[in-house]
C-alpha cells in the first residue's frame, strides 16, 4: 500500500489549514467543471438519497439503535460502504485509473489534528441527538421532514461559527 | 412478488452499505472528487455569509459539485419517499422501544420520532435542543473534526487514513454518550 501511495500527488496546503479544511486545493483539477459533470453528480446524490431512506439510515431509531447496541444494522451499513470504498481506493491505485476526462485521480492525505478529537466527540453527540449526520439531513428534508430545515440551518450556523473562532481554538 | 414490491421492503445493511460504499470510486471516477458532505456547510457558508472570515474566503463555486450532490441526497429522499414507500411501519428493536418509552417517546410509527420532530416543537424546549442545539453541534463539530461519516469514516478510512480513524472513534465515543447519557438528562429537563 505504501508504494502505491506514493504515486499520488500530494496537494500542498498552507500549514494552519489541513488539506480537508482547504477546498479547492486537494483536487488539482484544472479543467472547470463541465455541465455533463454537474448532472453526474446529481444523479450519485439521488441514488445515494434513495438508498438512505430505503435502508432506514435517516431514521432517528436506527441511530438510537445503534448507539445502544440493539441493532447490527447500521455497523453492517457503515462497516461494508468502507470495505466496499476500500477496495475501490485500492483497485484504482493499483490500475492507475483516470477520471472521465482523463485526468489522474489523487486523494489527499488527511493531516493528523486535535480537532478531530474534539469535534469528532461533539459531532458525535449531535449525531445522537438530531439521529442523523449531514448527509441524512438532506434526505430527511426530501423525505418530507420539513422541521429538519431548522437543523440543518443550526448545522450551518455551527458551521459558520466554527470558521468564526477557528484561530482561537485547539487544534 | 414483482420488483416494485422487491424494491419498497426496506433494504438490508448488505445491499445499502456496498451502494454507499461505491459512491466513492464514483464521485473519484467523475471528476477526481473525495466523497464528503459536511463541506456542502462550509461551501453554503463561504456563499452566503462568508463575513470576511478567512475560512471563508475561497472560490466555493469550484465547489459547487459538492452543494449539487447534496441536493441530489434531498431530490433522493424526495423520490424514495414519493414512489418506494414501505407500506408497512418501521420495525425498531424492542430493547430500544423499551429504553425509548421510558424517556417519553412512545411513538414508533415513523422514520422519525413524531414525539420530537413536529412542527408544534420547532418553538418550545424540545425544538430549541433536538433541532438547535443538535444540528449546531453537528454542524461545528463535523468541521472542527474535518469532515463526518462520509469524509472520515467512509473515505478517510477507506483510503487507510489513521487521523480518519481517530475521528470516527470520536464520533462513535459522543454518540454513546449522547445517547445514553445526554439524551436521558435532557428528556427529563424537557419533561
């Protein structure tokens, strides 16, 4: 794996930002991104929004059950997309896969931060209590769970006030 | 059975978790993208009040993949909740009804528990906590952390990402006590 890896460009980044907090910089793709793409990326994020309220990741229960072990369900979900991802990374190396338009592809390498540490707990009791990490939220608005706009505007405004005290806080 | 009937049942963890799996090649293969969504915040942040804040001052429309593959997760949710509806009710393992009911909510007909997510709570306590306080934590912590279940557990893990690991054991830590102990003491304090 190590040999691999070291084929893939590693995207620079300024040294306060890791390359996961700086868009823009961790994909070196100059083409701009064309119409055809755009469209692409909607039809992944429907089936993707399909297959989260078809296996009940959206639901506040399924989370509850997970966090109390009464349920494999959700271990199973998360646990086979990563062998599943994992194989792909895997194969795409070791073939040297390009993108559609020929490009090569490159992953940026995530940096090692306290923020992980910290956030991550917090995130993780939101995640308790809202029963749903970004992603679901979106599909829970689909779903017809209108109410959940009101999180998802707390989560930006979470956000935003991340970005706000960013420099102040131990990372 | 035909495969529309096939296809309302609810999905096992086997069939969903290899599509959410492949979502990562895919987004690679299309345009060398890392599968991630609580970036859609900050990008939604740098586009509409970024403020002057460095962390928000980054051209967010060479993002903009990002915002679009989440409003295909919404238009998704939209589609299978519209057309491929399960007729039947949500099937919740009993020991968690149990440790529910007796937190108050009582209520196992949906998806969601009508108990919290109703409109009538969006101005009292519950809604202030579930909704405000939930998805502010969500959203500050998953950026604080650099990324959520796609970003770390799923892609970082997958492409054998060690910091990715430590956040998604931090993730799982906040979760169980969010769960069994944060969520108990604010039940009572909601009554």
């Amino acid at each position: 794996m190590k040999n691999t890896q070291e084929n893939f460009v590693v995207s620079p980044s300024a040294p306060d930002l890791t390359p996961e907090q700086k868009p823009g910089v961790q994909n070196e793709q100059r083409n701009p991104e064309n119409v055809a793409n755009l469209g692409r990326y909607l039809i992944v994020g429907v089936l993707f929004g399909i297959v989260f309220v078809k296996a009940e990741i959206i639901s506040w229960f399924r989370i509850q059950e997970m966090f109390r072990l009464d349920s494999f369900h959700m271990y199973g979900v998360i646990g086979s997309a990563v062998m599943v991802g994992m194989l792909s990374i895997f194969l795409i190396k070791k073939w040297n896969a390009k993108t559609l338009s020929g490009d090569k592809i490159t992953i940026a390498p995530k940096t090692f931060q306290k923020g992980q540490i910290y956030g991550g707990l917090l995130f993780g009791l939101g995640w308790a209590l809202t029963g749903a990490c970004p992603g679901p939220l979106y599909a829970q608005i689909g779903s017809g769970f209108l109410v959940v706009i009101i999180t998802l505007l707390s989560a930006m405004l979470g956000t935003w006030t991340y970005g706000y005290f960013r420099e102040r806080l131990p990372h | 059975m035909n495969f529309l009937e096939l296809i309302r049942q609810p999905w096992p963890w086997y069939i969903a978790g290899p599509l959410i799996g492949l979502t990562v090649p895919a987004l690679l293969i299309i345009g060398n993208k890392p599968f991630g969504i609580s970036s859609s915040l900050r990008h939604a942040c740098a586009a509409c009040v970024p403020a002057n804040i460095s962390f928000f001052k980054y051209d967010w429309k060479a993002e903009s993949w990002n915002l679009i593959f989440v409003l295909g997760i919404a238009l998704g949710g939209f589609i299978a909740t519209q057309f491929l509806a399960d007729p039947n009710a949500i099937v919740i393992a009993s020991d968690t009804q149990q440790d529910l009911a007796a937190l108050g909510i009582t209520d196992f007909s949906g998806l969601m528990p009508a108990d919290l997510f109703s409109v009538e709570n969006i101005f009292n306590f519950k809604g202030l906590i579930f909704f405000v306080f939930g998805g502010f934590l969500v959203g500050f912590g998953t950026r604080y952390a650099g990324g959520c279940t796609s970003g770390h557990a799923i892609m970082g893990i997958a492409n054998l990402q060690w910091p990715s690991l430590v956040a998604t054991i931090c993730f799982m830590i906040g979760g169980f006590v969010g769960t069994l102990v944060l969520l108990p003491w604010l039940m009572g304090l909601v009554g």
